[in-house]
C-alpha cells in the first residue's frame, strides 16, 4: 500500500515557477502514513489466545504446535489480561524451577502489556518495540484484542514504504 502522502500529478506540476523539490505547502498538504489498522495480522485469534487460568504445560504446547513467539492472555470477552512470551516462560523456570510447571499462566504472564491501537501509525508502534525490547503488540478496541502486530509485520510495512518511495524517486529522476 503507498503511504498517503503521495499523490498523483497535478497540473499545477507543471506551471514555470514551480520546482520539483518539496515545498512547505506539499509538506502541509501530506497525511500520516502507514496505520496499524493498515497491516494488523488478520490471524485467526483464537490460536493466539489463552485463558489466564492455563497451565504452564499448555502454553508449551501451544508454542510448540503453532510457534506464535506470544501467547495473549484474555478473558472470555476478548479483554487483555497479559502476554506470555516464550522467554517469560524460560526465565520462570530458571527461577522456579520445575515448580514452575504448578502454576497457570496468570502467575508469570505480563500484565502491563503495551497495546496499540488501528489508527495508531507504524512508526509508533516501531518505536514502542525498540524501546521496550519486544517483538508482538496487541492491537486492542475497548480494551479487547482485535489483532496482534509483530516485528515482521511492521518490518513488511516499512519495506513496501521504502520501496514506493524509492520507485517515485526514480520515476522523477527519469521524469
């Protein structure tokens, strides 16, 4: 998808007094780019998402059988309730051992989880995972998960960003 500050020729292009380097006017004119709402993984949820009151054990399993890199952590209405990440769970074992395996997941998951929400632009939520040190934010409504975005996700978004970007340069360069 081409970021919203690009648009078409117009014919006021053309006219003499104008040059083909950006102006404050066009600066003005532009609208924010990249959204989450725009590239929100449209996974099936439910594969994501587990109840806080599930074992440790389960959580294995459903990293195992999917490998999701986070589990979401929410209530029967869909609420956030925390993130389980797969170093949450090695680091719980560390320190408790296999004691680790007699709790649920409500225990060890993180609860003050950074969300995003659709209309919150890409470059923010890339700041948010650099500054935090993580890799998957919910993408929450009302407090209940509408979708998650990764890294990888946001890594797609930038790239297809840079690559339009670099094809109107080109295009202006050869005219």
């Amino acid at each position: 998808m081409a970021p919203y500050s690009y648009r078409g020729r117009l014919a006021s292009d053309d006219a003499e007094d104008r040059t083909h380097s950006q102006s404050l006017d066009d600066a003005q004119d532009s609208r924010p780019g990249v959204r989450v709402g725009d590239i929100v993984t449209r996974r099936d949820l439910t594969k994501f998402t587990v109840a806080p009151d599930a074992s440790i054990l389960a959580a294995i399993e459903a990293f195992n059988a999917m490998r999701p890199g986070a589990l979401l952590v929410v209530d029967d209405q869909a609420r956030l309730l925390g993130i389980v990440s797969e170093h949450d769970l090695v680091t719980g074992l560390r320190r408790d051992g296999l004691g680790l395996f007699s709790k649920n997941l409500s225990e060890v998951m993180t609860r003050d989880v950074v969300t995003c929400g659709p209309d919150e632009p890409i470059l923010n939520v890339m700041r948010k995972m650099t500054e935090g040190g993580f890799r998957h934010v919910p993408v929450c409504v009302d407090g209940r998960v509408i979708g998650l975005v990764t890294t990888l996700d946001v890594m797609q978004a930038r790239l297809d960003e840079v690559e339009y970007e670099n094809l109107k340069m080109r295009q202006v360069i050869v005219g």
